[in-house]
C-alpha cells in the first residue's frame, strides 16, 4: 500500500486548531488512539474466537459492505501499526470470504453484484489483494477476482461511459479494487478500466467543490447544471473514495491531473465536511454536502456510511503531501501543505511551511544532503513561480504537469513557491450561464438563503471587491466565502450570470 509513498513525519502537520481530536495515530503518533485500535482488534479476535468454536467454518451470512470495513480497519492496523493479531483476523475473515464465494458459478457472482445493496460490497476486492500482497496465498487473489462486477468492468476496459443511473459509491471502491488486482496480477485490463472510470467521473460528472452524485446516483455525462437537486448532491463517501482513485492512479500514471482533482476535493469538500466547532459527543461530519440554492450543510452523522469514513476523512491532510519514485531518485512535492517530510532513505528532511490553503506562497527547506529531482506540482489554476535560494528556476512543467529540479541538495536550500491565487468562473458544461467562482484551489460560495438561483449581473470577477475577512469577495452585495467554511448557513455554490 505504500511502497510508493513518502511518509510525513511527527512534526508540524497542517491542521485546523478545532480538529485535533480527528488526527490520527498513523499521522502523529499520539498513543491514545494505538491503544484504542489495539483493544479494538483485541476485540474483534475475542469475536472471531468465539464464532469458530461454535459454529465453525460458513452457515452465517454478512454484508460484504460492512466486512470490508472491518477488514480494512484491521489492515491498517497491521500495515500502519503493526498490530500482528489484526492480519491474523483479517485474514481468517480472508479464508471465510473464500469459502462463502469460491465456488460460485460467474452468473451467480455477477447477478448478486449487479443488485443494490447487496452489490455495495465496499472494495472486499481491495482488501483481497491486499491480503494476497501479505500473505502470498493466491487463494485470496482468487477471491478477489470473484467481485468483479462482469459487465461494467467490460465497458470501462472498452472506454464506454454506462455510468448513467449507477450508484455512485457502490461502484468507485470496485476500480479501487480493480487497480489492486491490476498491481498484483499485472492484468492491464483492470488498470484501464480503472483510469477510464475515473476519467467518466472527472470532469463529466463533478461539481464545484470535487464531489459527484446526486441522491448518491451517477446522473448523466455532461449533467452538472442539470442535476443540481437542491440538498442531495455529493455524497460525502463518493468524494472520499474519488480522492483514494485518483491517488491511486498517479502511482502508475504519474500526472497533476489526478493531485488537481485531489486538491479540490480536498480543501473544499472533504475540509467543509466537518463542522467548525468543537464536540466530544458527535463526530459533527457531513452525509450529502449539497451544491443546490441555498441548501445549508447538515453536520452530525453518526448513522449512515459517511460517519464513519467522515472520521478518517480529516487524517488526509497529513497524506500524500509527497510521493517518492521507485528508483527513490525523484520526490514529488504534491500539496502545499505545512508539513515536515523524514525521507529516511536518503537521509534527508524537507520542510515545508506557510499557511495553505490561505495563503498562496509555500518554502520548503532541505536538512540533508544528495542529487535528486525535486518535483513541483504546477497547479491548473496557478502560474507557479519558484526561487532556489533567491534565484529565479524555471518552472516549465514537464510532460507530467511537474516543474523539475534536478541538483545535488545541500542542507539549508531554500524553495520558494508562489502560485498566485485569482478569481476565475467557470461555466457548467450543460449550461453556460450558471457558474460558479473560484479562487485559487478554494471554491466560493454566495452566502444568501434565496432558495431560487442567485442572479449575479455582469462580471463577477471584475465586479468583485474584497469581503470583511481574508480569502472573501462581495459581488453584487452578496458575500462570497471559501466552501470549506464549515457552518450551517445557506449557501449557493452556483450563480446565474445575468
Ligand atoms: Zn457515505
């Protein structure tokens, strides 16, 4: 899982002050959360124990959904905390998949996944692959293969978009899998399809903020004004795991596209899923983070799916700041996050400070010494200009969208970012004057309970002056705020140019 990613050390990771409670042990080390995941697995054995000597092995029945999560946790309590009881559990669970799957004829695999809700089986494929790059048993890469959804993995393969009326979030984990299974059988077919899926998704079927979905539904390519149905866009979940994909597929195609799509969903719908205020008792995150007129965002959820994924949605901002490539010769530099990288391999640090996404400048310092190939994202919605220790570089971006610098690092080399933010609109495809504003990364919202479309005459971006706080605008008397702003006043993420 992360055999291409650079990890991000204990020091200063970004995050907002009223959110310490969500960052989690894998981010920063705290031991309260180790212990809780460490009786959890305990847990979860005492569970499994128990089952296995009463009724052995199969007669019981479980929603894949859910025993994937419960795989997932386990694996990652494995992988990032080295938890050896969890593999051992998650892989009996592993062996009792099998045994339930194995031996079922394909039609019977492919009508089961073809229903709702018994085919949102979560990415079981994933975490079968996973366990096959653990343990070695093919057995599990076998079971993996049993997920596959027949025939929409075959229009995928074939690049044709029968998205239409799909459930979103039933589907996105299926190419998480898919990409696995590619990763572990080196079977291009499932990397194909799970690069054309993600290029159905983005940006036929996005909105403003990086969500997708309407009433958790994949609507039609190229709908985005059209299916803008007041508070049911965007599942929460469907953001997360597009945000997964796209990671996902840089490892293999290492391009700024898929960080673009990261980021946006990042800062402005995964940061306004959970709600600015603080709680013991209510993890305060987002199910739809709705698009509509004057919709309002409902925080609280401790019921449906979004919950829980809700919770590690906010570990992200300390993750995929920064990749390395195989040969362990080039860092990507992704995310202008504050943050403080320990490449130990080479044994070098690099720190990146400044305060993004507020502002629009970031300086990475190297502690450490060696010739590699700094590679600097050039945003879509920025022209980047970098200083290597006062002197201007070019910053040219190669066929990847990364700007290169490629020297012999020295302790105390100082690169300075800028990638200026400014007020742009951009125009749904389906209907060219309903619009939204952006600045920078940071999608805007027009703060006004109108429930019909907010009317904006002229120019937005001429006629914009500066709001009462940083990163705000008022245009035609209505204020215009960054989406992440997590309150529950309307908004509208969308104006008609009049
Ligand atoms: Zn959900």
């Amino acid at each position: 899982m992360w055999a291409f990613a650079g990890g991000v050390g204990p020091g200063r990771v970004w995050s907002r002050r009223d959110r310490a409670g969500h960052r989690a042990w894998a981010g920063n080390g705290e031991q309260v959360f180790k212990d809780k995941l460490d009786y959890i697995v305990a847990g979860l054995k005492e569970c499994q124990d128990a089952w296995a000597a009463r009724v052995g092995q199969g007669g019981a029945s479980a929603p894949y959904y859910t025993c994937h999560k419960i795989m997932r946790g386990l694996l990652d309590a494995h992988t990032l905390a080295g938890n050896a009881t969890a593999l051992a559990v998650a892989r009996g669970m592993g062996e009792w998949v099998h045994s339930r799957l194995g031996h079922l004829p394909r039609a019977q695999l492919d009508r089961m996944w073809s229903l709702y809700i018994a085919g949102e089986y979560g990415g079981m494929n994933e975490i079968m692959a996973d366990l096959h790059a653990l343990t070695g048993n093919p057995t599990f890469l076998e079971t993996a293969r049993c997920f596959d959804n027949t025939a929409l993995l075959a229009d995928c393969v074939a690049g044709l978009d029968s998205l239409d009326g799909r459930h979103a979030n039933q589907h996105i984990p299926q190419f998480l899998g898919y990409l696995r299974l590619f990763e572990e059988s080196g079977e291009t077919r499932y990397r194909t399809a799970a690069a054309n899926f993600f290029d159905m998704v983005v940006p036929h079927r996005t909105y403003a903020h990086g969500g997708t979905g309407q009433g958790e539904i994949f609507r039609k390519r190229d709908v985005i004004a059209g299916s803008i149905v007041n508070t049911t866009n965007a599942e929460t979940c469907a953001a997360y795991n597009m945000m997964k994909l796209a990671r996902g597929l840089f490892f293999h195609t290492p391009h700024a596209r898929y960080l673009d799509h990261h980021e946006k969903t990042l800062v402005n719908q995964i940061l306004g899923s959970r709600r600015d205020a603080n709680s013991t008792e209510d993890p305060l995150v987002t199910y739809m983070v709705p698009v509509g007129p004057g919709v309002r965002r409902g925080y609280g959820n401790i019921g449906t799916c979004c919950g829980g994924t809700g919770l590690e949605n906010h570990t992200k901002f300390q993750d995929t700041i920064y990749f390395r490539s195989p040969a362990d010769d080039t860092l990507y530099v992704n995310l202008f996050i504050a943050s403080t990288l320990r490449w130990d391999s080479r044994g070098v640090t690099v720190t990146q400070t400044g305060d993004f996404p507020r502002t629009d400048t970031s300086t990475l310092t190297v502690t450490g010494s060696g010739r590699f190939d700094l590679r600097l994202r050039v945003p879509s919605w920025a022209a980047l200009t970098v200083t290597l220790n006062g002197s201007p570089c070019t910053t040219t971006p190669g066929a990847d969208g990364y700007a290169s610098i490629l020297r012999t690092w020295r302790t105390g080399d100082r690169v300075e970012l800028r990638f200026p933010y400014r007020l742009r609109t951009t125009p749904t495809v389906d209907d060219q004057s309903l619009q939204s504003l952006s600045y920078g990364p940071l999608a805007l919202i027009g703060k006004s309970s109108r429930t019909d479309t907010l009317p904006i005459p002229g120019d937005p971006v001429a006629g914009a002056t500066p709001g009462p706080r940083p990163l705000t605008f008022t245009v035609n008397g209505t204020l215009f705020e960054p989406f992440h702003l997590a309150d529950t006043n309307p908004y509208h993420a969308y104006f008609r140019r009049v």
